[in-house]
C-alpha cells in the first residue's frame, strides 16, 4: 500500500510547474525528497505548502497521516524529510470500550470452544 501512496504523491508533483525534477533517496530508513528548482529560487515555504497540498489529497483517499521536515537547501536543491505513516490497527480487545474496537469489524471472528 505504501508503494501506491508514494506513488500518487510523486505524480501530484510533478504535475506542478514550479518544480524542475523531484527524487526520493532513502537513508538510514528516512525518506528524503530532492527538489530541483526551476532557474529562480523560490521561498522554501512554498515549497512545503506544495508538499502538503500533495500529501492531503491522499489523506482523502487513504488513511494516512505524515510529516514534513525541511532539511536543507544546497544550490538549487532543496531537501525535505518526508514520513508517511500508516495507522496500525487493534488486534484485539482491551476490554475499555474503545470506539474503534476490533469487536466491531465486521471481519472479527470469535472462535468459541465447547
């Protein structure tokens, strides 16, 4: 799953006219994203406005959430640190009555032994 999400957010990217060319590099099991930037600097906070205009519209279609660090910014390259984060789910009940409870998935089976 985690391959399509990063996938849609790099399309939504280079969709955007601002950005020359876009890569992920991962290191020490961060991700970091590398942004070229067309011939006129533009301000960094731009830059992650853009990144979280892709990263909400996938909050829409997948349940997710992220975090987007700036990192640096070396001639015409700027870094950001970017996390997707997967929720995990309840693999059972705690018995505290928790509104997402796995008790109510419809896919939880109860196996009752006579």
């Amino acid at each position: 799953m985690l391959e399509a999400i990063w996938e849609s957010f790099f399309q939504c990217l280079r969709f955007n006219k601002l950005i020359h060319s876009v890569e992920q590099k991962k290191v020490s099991g961060s991700y970091f994203i590398y942004i070229k930037e067309e011939n006129e600097p533009i301000p960094i906070n731009q830059y992650e406005s853009l990144l979280k205009d892709c990263a909400n519209q996938l909050i829409s279609i997948y349940k997710v959430t992220y975090h987007i660090n700036f990192v640096r910014k070396e001639n015409n390259t700027i870094i950001f640190r970017h996390r997707f984060l997967v929720p995990q789910t309840k693999m059972f009940c705690c018995g505290n009555q928790c509104v997402d409870c796995i008790r109510f998935n419809k896919d939880y089976k109860v196996d009752k032994k006579s």
